[in-house]
C-alpha cells in the first residue's frame, strides 16, 4: 500500500541499519558463516604462493617457510584454520536439509546424512597427511 | 512470582505521528496467560485506541504475529510470565510497512504468495468422478510444508528480505514446494519458471532463521534448499538434454 | 553450483591443508616434507589436476558468498557492478594464475 489514501496518510516504512546484524547472536554466527569465506580465499592465496616458490628453487621455497614462522603469518593461518573448519561444520551440518533421501519409505534424519560427511572429511585429510609426510 | 507485568507497546497513528514510538502500559501477570491477553486486556481497560490484529488465539490463524523483545512470535502462543519480571517490548513485525500500532501492511506478502501459484496445477485434468489416490508415503513427501499458516513471521525474521523487499520470502517458497512435491500436482515447471531467478529461490542465502521462528515447524529454509537443488538438476538436465525429456 | 561444490571441497580440504602448511609445519609440530619430496608431489599431473580444482572452485565459493555478504552485511547493493566484477573477476584472475603457476612447474 504505496499510496496513500484519505484515511490512511501512510505507513511507516523502517530502514534496516547497516548493523542489523549485531543485534542477535545468531545473525553474527550467520555474517561469521559467510565471512569465512574470505579465509578459504586467503589460503588459496598461501596455497599458491607455495606453489610458486617450489617451482623457483629450494631457497625461495626456505624464504617462504620462514615468513610462514613469523607471529603475523602464524596467527592469521590460526585463524583461518578456526574459520575453514567452522565452515565445514556449518557446512556439513546444514547439507542434510538439501537433500531428501528415502529409504524403504521413510526419510534419513540428518544425522544419516551429516556423518558420511564427517567420516569422508576425516578420511580424506587422513590421506592428504600421508601423502604428504611420508617423503 | 510478581503479579504485574510492564509491556512497551508500540503506537503509530498516521494521521499525527512522525514515526512509532513506544508507549507503556502496566498489566496483571497471570500465569495462564499470553501476550495477546495483555494486549486485549490494554484494549479493554488502559487504552481503548490500541490496534492489533488476531482471530483464533490458539496458533492455527496466523493473524497474531507480532514482534516480542525482538523476536517473531504468533502473540496467542507467547506466555506472558516467561518474560516475567519484563518489561516486555511488543513491536509490528519487522520488515513490512506499519499501518498502525502493530498492524503491518502484508499485501506484498500476499502477491508473492499469488505468483508461487499454490494450488494444483494438473495440466491433463482427470473427469470428475475419478479421485486421486495418494499414499501416505505420497502424503509424507509434502506434508511438513503444507503446515503453514502464512504468519509472516518468517518473513519478519528473514535478513535478506528485510533488505531487498523484492526477495520472494520463505512461506511463499516453501508453500510453491508443498505443491511441487504433491503427487497430484503437475505445475512444477511453471513455478520453476517463477521462482528460479535472483529474487526467488537465488536471493536466499540459507540464513536459518525462518526455520527458527515458524510456530508450526514447517522448516522453510530446508524447502527451499530443495528446491535449489531441484532447479539445479533441471537446469543440468536442460544443458545435457536440450529438447527435454520429461 | 561452483559454489556447492566449492563449498564441499573447502570443507573437506582445507582445514588439513590450513593445519599443515599453515601452523603443523612452520611450528615444528611435524617434521615437514623436504623440498624434494614437494616438488616431486606438485610435477605429478594428478596433483596439478588436484591443487588447480582446490583454488579454482575455493576461489568461487568465497567470491559467491562474499558478494552476498557485501551485499546483506554492508547493504551496498547499489555498486552491485563493482562487487560482482571483484568477486567474480577476482576468482578467474584467481584461477588463471593458479592454471599459470601449475602449467609452470620444472
């Protein structure tokens, strides 16, 4: 009801502020959800400084290993590992309710569906230590 | 417990204020009773002049829908002495335009819920002495969404309709899946057609809360995750399989 | 759907990648693998094959999701071209150069 009429001047219309999301706790998990993303981003970024300093040569490949040591890097990749593995567990944890499957009639809870997740995450990284500290 | 409750109840009237202020009102706090008690017993003897909308006062209308510290909730089901010792704060439901004390504007909720198309599409009808049969397994697939009692609350709770108001909303989503998944239906692809764009299904970003405030558990966001994942599959279907097989 | 399935691979693969490279090595927490043994791993095309798809669809998710959240966080929908040309270029410039780096390698 845009226009107003002779009995009704108008209605009042809120403007969200740009905090909106401060004011639940649950919004701020939600923002936090979202803002994880930019971790997975910046580990791409680390991932492929590596690679580039592998393919220069074993002593920019030590240079990188070291400013990896410094506080600074340390600190930031702690808290991209808190943030990434948040955004699993958001993200395994919300997958069930995407898909429907029936079985013999009735409907896998969340659980049935949540943990494969769970269970090929921890496989999976299992393997990727392996590989990579067997050398 | 105290037997007296403060509520901070919103007031508007168009006609002379510039915007909604709260104005406060002391009411008895008996251990029965819900917000929509306080609220009528302000109308019957504190302020006569308070406008609120309800009708059934037992949950299955969805007129009630009000605001409580901040919160989406059908008012005839919030008990008052669960926010003892107060003082409890009743505001209009968030995102819609105010008409008036807590009376909300709900005619865009009413289009979005018209453009869904949430009644069976049969495209060949069946003659009219011949029944559709369903199975309970049948009935199961739908059930939940069909719970709805268009409340808005969901609508109230949900950010990103709060701010894009061209978002199509959790209920009427939820409710165009009811039907997509009812085995008598056969209008699924003319919903897709509908909701499969930026501001329908797209414009969610699985916040959650519509599922956190619905009063009936219909779990909105689940429906339209699914329904994200359907229009997928349609969409891949339609790539690989260009002239469609139905 | 990139970012479905860039979510999925985040998830499962990031937070090992994140919890060696990131803090299990530099810190000493394992012996990390040599330079040799890294570099034998990343010439394999499989692994070439492997680390592209991680950055590439990691990179679609984040710019997917951080649009929306500069979107409904900061209410800046109105520089949508801006955003979308940062989120969604950023991730193929992203990918491009992850496609470079990985084609590179001796």
């Amino acid at each position: 009801m845009n226009n107003p009429t002779e009995y009704l001047p108008r209605s009042y219309h809120t403007r969200v502020s740009t905090y909106w999301w401060l004011a639940r706790w649950a919004s701020v998990k939600f923002i936090l959800r979202e803002a994880s993303s930019v971790f997975v981003a910046w580990i791409v970024v680390v991932t492929l400084l590596q690679i580039r300093a592998l393919t220069r040569g074993p002593a920019d490949y030590a240079e990188l290993q070291n400013s990896l040591r410094s506080p600074l890097l340390l600190t930031l990749n702690a808290v991209s590992l808190a943030f990434v593995i948040f955004h699993a567990v958001t993200w395994f944890n919300l997958a069930p309710k995407a898909m429907v499957i029936r079985l013999r009639g009735k409907r896998l809870s969340s659980l049935a569906i949540a943990a494969p997740n769970y269970v090929a995450w921890v496989v999976i990284s299992a393997a990727i230590a392996w590989i990579l500290l067997r050398g | 417990m105290a037997n007296r409750i403060t509520l901070e109840v919103t007031r508007y009237n168009p006609a002379h204020d510039e915007k909604p202020r709260p104005d406060t009102y002391e009411v008895p706090l008996r251990k029965e009773w819900v917000v929509l008690d306080a609220l009528n017993y302000i109308k019957d003897h504190l302020d006569g002049s308070l406008s609120f909308r309800w009708s059934c006062r037992m949950g299955v209308c969805g007129s009630c829908g009000m605001m409580v510290n901040g919160v989406p909730k059908l008012t005839c089901a919030t008990f008052l002495s669960d926010y003892a010792p107060g003082p409890v704060r009743v505001e209009p439901m968030s995102h819609f335009p105010v008409l008036r004390d807590l009376v909300v504007d709900t005619s865009d909720f009413l289009v979005k819920l018209a453009k869904s198309k949430p009644w069976i599409i049969r495209k060949v009808e069946k003659p009219l002495d011949e029944e559709y049969f369903q199975t309970p397994e049948q009935m199961d697939a739908y059930k939940q969404f069909s719970m709805c009692i268009n409340c808005m609350l969901c609508y109230a709770a949900c950010p990103v309709y709060g701010l894009d108001s061209l978002f199509s909303g959790p209920a009427a989503i939820a409710l165009a899946q009811r039907y997509n998944l009812d085995s008598r239906d056969q209008g699924a692809s003319d919903r897709l057609d509908i909701l499969s764009h930026h501001e329908g299904i797209w414009g969610c970003t699985f916040v959650g809360e519509c599922t956190q405030v619905c009063p009936k558990n219909v779990d909105p966001a689940a429906a339209i995750q699914q329904y994200k994942l359907t229009a997928t599959m349609e969409w891949l279907k339609a790539l690989v399989l260009p002239r469609g097989a139905e | 759907m990139l970012f479905s399935a860039g979510g999925v691979v985040s998830a499962m693969l990031m937070p090992i990648h994140v919890l060696l490279f990131g803090l299990a090595f530099p810190l000493g927490w394992v012996d990390a693998p040599s330079y040799e043994h890294l570099l034998a791993l990343v010439r394999h095309p499989l692994t070439r094959v492997y680390l592209f798809i991680l950055c590439s669809l990691a990179l679609f998710h984040w710019a997917h999701r951080f649009r929306f959240t500069l979107y409904d966080g900061l209410q800046i929908k109105h520089l949508n071209e801006l955003i979308n040309t940062f989120c969604y270029g950023g991730a193929t410039l992203g990918t491009a150069v992850a496609a470079y780096l990985l084609w590179r390698i001796p």
